[in-house]
C-alpha cells in the first residue's frame, strides 16, 4: 500500500470518530508516566555482615552474647595440654581435667582413640582355634571289593528272620471292615459283618 491511501484511511477514521473521544486518547496519551522503582538488587551486599533472619538489634545481640559467655565461664574449665615427648601424636597427649559429656558424667571426654578390645580378644582365640580335619584310615584302602560288596548287602535268611522290624510298635487293633459287590458289573459295596 502507498502513503496516499493510508492517508485517506486515516482521515476517514477521523471523521467517522467522535472528536471528543479523540481528545481524551490525546490527552491520556501525553501524561508522564512514573517509572516505578525497580527492587534493588540482594546479590551483591554493600557491607559484609552475618546474615539474621530474625533481625534481633544489635545491642540484644550483644547482651545475648554477654550471657552466653559468663555460663561458658562458669561451667568450663580450661586446661593447658601437657606435651610429652614420646608421644609421637600431639593431639593424644594427656590432659588435667575436660570437657564432661553429660553434666552427670564422671569421666571427661578424652581425644585418645579407644582400643578395639573385644576385636583383639576374637582374634587370639580363633588363632587358638585348629581346625580339625577327617583323618581317612590307611585300612579302608586295604579293604577287598568283595568284602565292601558283603558289608553293603543283607542275606535273606536275615531278612526273613524279622530281625530289624521287631522293635516296630504292633498295630493297632481296631475292627477291620470287609466289604464286598452285589453284582460283578455292579460299583456298589457291602459290608460284610
């Protein structure tokens, strides 16, 4: 399209408007805008400092602070490390008095590393331990084929003799029922009595 018929667009819209709507588009179209302020940027802050959630003032900060160290005082005792020099580990060197785990405690907390005794004591005794071993006979080699064919075979004379079953329990003695077919092709039974 050409700039002429743009043109004659634009003056037909005008006149087919209300002049008065055309002022109001006008006049709200010249009015300054107010540039909102952008939030200011938390990446980057201007002074190093702890970070508090709770934003508690600095001076309950300091009387916090002040409390928690007259307890510390109180209830901590703190003790120079004696350094011998045969012990090779600095850190295990012994110590007058500690740092107690519970209030109730009787002991201290030491940094000496506990020896495994339960582990030690194992190991002694399945040292201790032999190991036995099935010892084969030097007879059974000398054994016949024929007499191991003999120990593994039972003669009749033994078998009928009941030798092996007479320890069994007896039967109960119970009535035993007896039955028999009416007919030969028949599948229905009878007691006998």
């Amino acid at each position: 399209m050409s700039d002429s018929s743009e043109d004659e667009d634009m003056s037909r819209f005008k006149d087919a408007v209300d002049n008065s709507f055309m002022k109001n588009i006008n006049s709200t179209g010249n009015l300054p805008q107010q540039e909102t302020p952008k939030p200011k940027s938390e990446r980057y802050l201007e002074e190093s400092s702890h970070y508090n959630d709770v934003k508690v003032p600095d001076e309950k900060q300091r009387q916090i602070a002040a409390k928690v160290s007259a307890i510390i005082e109180k209830k901590i005792k703190f003790v120079d490390i004696k350094h011998d020099e045969n012990i090779q580990n600095s850190d295990c060197a012994e110590i007058e008095g500690g740092v107690r785990l519970f209030s109730d405690s009787t002991d201290f907390l030491s940094c000496e590393e506990q020896k495994d005794t339960y582990t030690e004591g194992h190991n002694i005794k399945s040292k201790k331990l032999k190991i036995k071993k099935r010892k084969i006979d030097e007879e059974e080699e000398e054994i016949n084929e024929d007499d191991k064919i003999k120990a593994a075979t039972l003669s009749g004379e033994y078998v009928m003799s009941k030798e092996e079953i007479k320890s069994w329990k007896s039967r109960r003695k119970e009535k035993l029922f007896k039955y028999k077919k009416q007919n030969k092709n028949s599948k229905v039974l009878t007691a006998v009595e």
